[in-house]
C-alpha cells in the first residue's frame, strides 16, 4: 500500500509515517516534504522514503552477531559451499567477542580495530591467539558483510574499509620429522595388519583411522579429501588414485562434495604396498560392512562417509600415543609427504600436482625453506676466493 500524501497550505506534498513506538511508548512518527513533485512523484519518493526509514527501524537494536548471522545465512541461501559458510559461522559466534552484543549500527572503525588487536595478541576465548592471515581472512569476510549491510540501510557507512591492515606472514609447514613419521608408520602397520571382526567395533574403528592416516602420509591428500575416497577412485593395476572430492558437513551430516577444496581433480600414483593395503582392506569391508561398496573405503561401520574431524582426531591419538611433535595435527601428513619429497630432489611441479596446488609459486611459497640448496658448495667457493 502506498504512503497517504498530504498537502501544506502552500501546496506541498508531504508524508508522515507510523512506526511503531520507542523504548519509551513514544509514537515514532518522521516527517519529510517532497518539494516541486506532482502527487504521483511524491508517492514514489514517500515509498522509498517509507522502505528506508522502516530497514532503519529494523536494524535499531540489531546486534552485531545477529546481523552477521543472517548474512551467512543469506550466502548460504545464494549457494556458497558448506565449508565458507561453516568458517563465517564460527567467525560469527567465536571471533566477535565483545562485539557480538553491541547494535551494528553503533560499530565503529575503532571498535573493529580493538577487536583484531585483541585476536592478534591474547585470542579467543576458546583458544589462543590468531595468526595475522586468519584475522585477515576475518576482516576480508568483515568487510563483505558491511558493504551488504550498507547496501541496505542497516548500517550509513563501511566502517570496516579504514581498519587496520593486517600483515599476514607466511607460516613454515609442519611436517614431522623423520623419526617422527618412522614411528607412526610402524604403529599404522601394526593396526593394518590386524582384520577385526564384526562385533569388534573399536578395533574397526581404528584400523579405518590407521588406513586414512597412511592414505594422507603416502599421498599429501586433506582430510577431507581422504574421506571423500570412492572405490572406484582407486586402480591397482596402475596403481593411482583419483582425487576428485571432498567431504563437508552439512545440516549436521557429512556429505560429498564432487570438487577438492582447490577445485582441481588429481591422479595420484601410490606405492605397492598401498595398492595392496587398499585391496586387502575392501575384502575385508565386504564382510563387515554390508553397504560397502556405495561409499569408500574410510567409512563408518553404516557405510556412510567418515567425518574429518574423527579422522583428525584419530591421528591426535596416534601423536598423543607416540609422543609426536605436540604440535603435528592431520595436515601435517600433507606437509611431511611433499616436504620429504623435496628433500629427496623431487621436481616441485611434480610435488605441485601430487597436493593439487594451482600452480608451483603456492608449492614454492610453502615448501621453498625445506628445498635442497647448494649452500654448501656456495661456503667453498667463498673460502676458496678469501683464504687461497
């Protein structure tokens, strides 16, 4: 319905609306003139106007949490992947802090600016400290949200363009080191030797944990990736396997994706002895698992898809177990595979497509401290030019 024009005494339309009323019980009623307009003009502008005033009166007393709360939930409506609206919710709910209940249109540049200082150096209260690129990754999404909000008359301006610019400096991988990965490889063969029965639910569990910890070691593949495997992903007569997909959680249940994190699908080749543990591991599913052979071999005891967190905190427990780098977690399968890979001289683009990376400047950027150098040869000649 459109907004009742009125007329001042000088023929000037204007329109006066109903709001509502204030904390108060005061009518909130604004007033605006539309000067030199015809009728039909001034009822165009009024309901412009009418829209404007009434997202005002909607964002008053809408908090920060719940404004970005229902932007994630607008992306997601859009189609974007469960895992980026999984990330932007646990931005929401954790990285927020004091902010979370104070009205987004009070939010200021320097409240922003307190909130990723306070990240940087003292952290969440469920965790520690955040590294400069995932607060960076929180402004980007920040930032996103503000020129939506500002699109809609939430909020008068992008208070998140004039932050802080965080530096976000490039992390060394952390793969084990030699004894390390030696040590968890003898206990994942012990568990891979051993063919539980049916009724013998942890041990099954557990050898399922121990051949998704060699997969990820003897590939460089993510987690998710592993337990995205397929049956048909894996040729023992070439020995490769195909990694085209990715598990994610959503609605609470994990689900294929049929596209790696880095959108790229990959064949990768495997040892032998993989080969024949994946073999051996299929005909020994197929008598304890009766829907083996819908999903993949990193499966639940129903059949259905592993989630990634129980397959991270699986290694957890081998690390724990074993007394690995403390700070080793399931990624770092990844990083040891390609980080032994250049220390043995393999070609970094032959590296770059084993994880899938889009091109070798991001294997470089990762790996490059671990590369063979020829530093050693460089102190010779050094000597021999000063001392000869």
């Amino acid at each position: 319905m459109s907004v009742l024009i009125h007329h001042k005494e000088d023929g000037t339309p204007y329109a006066r609306l109903y709001l509502g009323r204030d904390e108060h019980g005061k009518a909130i009623r604004p007033y605006k003139e539309f000067p030199n307009m015809t009728d039909e003009e001034a009822v165009q502008a009024a309901d412009t106007w009418k829209r404007e005033q009434e997202r005002k009166r909607s964002a008053e007393g809408l908090t920060t949490a719940q404004a970005l709360s229902e932007y994630v939930d607008h992306l997601e409506a859009l189609g974007n992947s469960h895992n980026t609206t999984r990330n932007y919710r646990h931005f929401t709910n954790c990285y927020l802090l004091d902010l979370s209940r104070k009205p987004i249109a009070e939010v200021t540049t320097q409240d922003l600016d307190g909130n990723f200082q306070t990240l940087l150096t003292v952290g969440t209260k469920q965790g520690g400290k955040l590294s400069g690129k995932t607060v960076q990754t929180y402004r980007a999404f920040l930032q996103g949200a503000w020129k939506v909000f500002v699109r809609h008359g939430i909020v008068t301006n992008n208070v998140v363009r004039d932050t802080m610019r965080v530096q976000a400096t490039q992390l060394e991988a952390r793969a084990l080191d030699e004894m390390d990965a030696q040590k968890l490889m003898k206990a994942i063969k012990r568990d891979l030797d051993a063919f539980p029965a049916q009724d013998d639910t942890k041990a099954i569990k557990q050898r399922i944990k121990a051949l998704a910890i060699l997969l990820a070691l003897f590939t460089g593949a993510r987690v998710g990736e592993v337990a995205a495997l397929r049956i048909r992903d894996v040729s023992h007569t070439t020995n490769r396997i195909t990694i085209s997909g990715n598990v994610v959680i959503a609605n609470g249940m994990p689900m294929r994706q049929e596209k790696t994190k880095g959108k790229r699908t990959r064949a990768v080749t495997i040892d032998p002895y993989v080969s024949e543990v994946l073999k051996k591991h299929g005909a020994w599913l197929q008598g304890i698992i009766a829907t083996y052979g819908k999903n993949t071999p990193i499966c639940t005891i129903d059949g259905e898809h592993m989630r990634p967190s129980f397959l991270s905190q699986g290694f957890t427990a081998y690390r724990k177990a074993l007394g690995l780098d403390a700070g080793a977690t399931f990624h770092s399968l990844r990083h040891t595979h390609a980080t032994m890979l250049l220390h043995q001289g393999v070609n970094p683009r032959i590296i770059q497509e084993r994880l899938g990376h889009a091109d070798v400047s991001t294997t470089l950027g990762i790996y490059g401290h671990v590369m063979p150098t020829n530093d050693l040869e460089a102190a010779k000649t050094f000597s021999n030019s000063i001392m000869y």
